[in-house]
C-alpha cells in the first residue's frame, strides 16, 4: 500500500529542511497499527525513538528530545493535513512522487541483488533476487493503482496510472534484466 512510502517522504521532507536523520526498517513487527493491517485498513507505524530511556523504566518527559518530537509531529499534521484535504493537485503530485520513489526503490534493490550475486554467485542467488526484484515491481505497480483513494472527489487517473505503472513495469525489468 502506498502510505508509507507517502507518510516517509514527508519525514523525508522534513529532514532535508531540519538536518533530521530519517531511517526506515521494512522488517518492525508488530504495534498499535497492527490491528488495523490485519483488517485491512491502511495504517502505518510511525515512530521514533525520542531518546534511550524509550521504554524503560527511566522514560521520563524530561529525557524527551523536543526537536525529535517536534520532527515527528510535524510529519504526522503535514501527512493528516494533506490526506484530509485530497484535492485533485494533491492526488497528482502524491501519483507523481511515488512512480519516482518505485523507480528509485527498483535502482537500489537491483544494485543490492548485483551485489548479492557478486557476494555468492549461482543460480540459488539469482533465483532470489529476481524473486526480490519481481516483488518490489508487483507492489509497487499495485499500489499505484490505489493512489486515487486518497481523493475526496472522484478523480481520472486511469492514463497517468497505466504510464506510471509501465514506467514501473520498466525500471523493474531493467533492474532484472542488470542481473543478468
């Protein structure tokens, strides 16, 4: 689903703004957005870990960074703000960003599967990062299509998703085809 890849630029935004250092991990297991991922309502984990008494028994307001509070907090309102509004710009330029986001996802997962393969050479290996490559190209192509969601007004997208789903389908391909 696309919302992370939304709610994470918008730290990335952020970040480019403040100096803030923006991470991402794929692999975080569960917590209170769980419920919603296995109704199948879009939810996303947005966390941070404000200082190194977080979740301890030292967790105190005063051991609370207000900048990295103030850093979350402005992603959280800019992310709520743009979804609640849904205007048609907003819709388009949220298409726009995340094709380019599929397209540099699909670069790097490819230059990680080559280096995969120079690391252990084989079919094994070559078997599982084109298995890698295949699925980061399914989502990203998929979730494209749910995009429109986020419009508060029904909105056409029908051409400009077809050619950010081929230019997906494409950047895919060629990170497949680099393995080669």
């Amino acid at each position: 689903y696309w919302l992370n890849d939304f709610v994470k630029q918008r730290c990335l935004d952020r970040a480019a703004i403040t100096k803030w250092v923006v991470k991402a991990n794929p692999f975080e297991g569960g917590s209170d957005h769980t419920p919603f991922l296995n109704a199948k309502i879009p939810a996303v984990l947005m966390w941070h870990f404000t200082d190194q008494y977080y979740h301890t028994d030292r967790d105190r307001i005063e051991m609370v960074s207000a900048s990295t509070l103030a850093n979350v907090g402005n992603c959280a309102l800019t992310t709520g703000l743009l979804l609640a509004g849904g205007t048609p710009a907003t819709v388009k330029a949220a298409l726009a960003e995340f094709i380019g986001i599929a397209e540099k996802r699909l670069a790097t997962e490819a230059a990680l599967s080559r280096a995969a393969l120079v690391a252990t050479p084989g079919a094994a290996t070559l078997a599982k990062e084109t298995l890698t490559l295949d699925t980061w190209r399914d989502y990203y192509i998929a979730a494209t299509a749910k995009i429109p969601e986020m419009a508060a007004s029904r909105i056409n997208l029908a051409a400009a998703i077809a050619a950010g789903q081929a230019r997906i389908k494409a950047a895919g391909d060629k990170g497949i085809k680099s393995l080669q």
